[in-house]
C-alpha cells in the first residue's frame, strides 16, 4: 500500500463551518454529504439550475514516517463521469503523531443533480475520495388567480 507507513487520515468531511481555537484544534459544524435545492414557484424549471454551496472540505491528517512539504490535490467528477480542474493546495508534515489540518475554502457550483465525487491525490497517488449528493427538489406552486 502507498500510504502503510503515512500520513494517515485522521477526518475528511465536508462541512458548512469550520472554527479553529488558539491551540489549533477544529470544530466541524454541519458536517454534510447531501445538499437538497429546492425550487418553489410556479414555473420551477424541470431540469435543476445551476446552484453554487460554499463547501468546506476538511482533512485532518497524521504524519507518520511522512516528512516534508507535499502536494494534495482535490479533484470533483461530476454525475456524467465529467472530472474539472483541481483544487490544489500544499501540506507541511512534520512526521509521527504530529498533524496537519487543511481547510479547503471551495465554493462549489452544481450544475446537475446526482453523485459528486472528490477525488482526493498526495503527491499524484491517490489517497482517498468523498461522496457529495445534489438533490433537486421542484415544487409547482399555484399561480393566484388574476383579479
């Protein structure tokens, strides 16, 4: 296995917030894999809008024998099997139990309903992959009658 001897993953989650206390411990709030959008009018459109979230991925990780700056890259892939351009960012591991937490900031347009998946790459070797759902709810409203 590629990551035996780490870094190891400790949490990876999305969340609607994220707060950091002054001795860097984290508290996820609303922690999600499932967004429901729903359109509630009389001409809501069939097929979902476009609808952009401001996700918060979290990854929490323990160094293990890991050691040094290394490249994380995030990519989505969206319903269609349709991957888009990473997010990338660097992590600095200091090795054993220490860790590093990394809040990635990702406001997220969903152009579909279905199944999202986050492709999550260390170093170019893949390291793991979250689940995110868009659901899409229409609700025809009736329109009142003119007067």
């Amino acid at each position: 296995m590629a990551f035996e001897t780490g870094p190891y993953i400790q949490v990876a989650a999305f969340c609607d917030q994220v707060l950091e206390d002054k001795t860097n411990v984290l508290s996820l709030i609303r922690v999600i894999d499932t967004l429901t959008h729903t359109e509630s009018r009389p001409d809501a459109p069939e097929e979902m809008p476009p609808v952009t979230h401001p996700l918060k991925l979290v990854i929490m990780l323990k160094s293990g024998a890991a050691r040094g700056r290394h490249e994380l890259r995030i990519v989505p892939e969206l319903p269609s099997g349709e991957t888009l351009p990473p997010f990338t960012t660097s992590v600095h591991l200091a090795g054993e139990e220490r860790g590093a937490n990394i809040i990635a900031n990702m406001p997220f347009t969903f152009k579909m309903e279905g199944l999202y998946w986050f492709h999550v790459y260390l170093n170019d070797a893949f390291f793991t992959k979250l689940p995110f759902r868009m659901l899409y709810r229409r609700l025809m409203t009736a329109q009142a009658p003119p007067k």
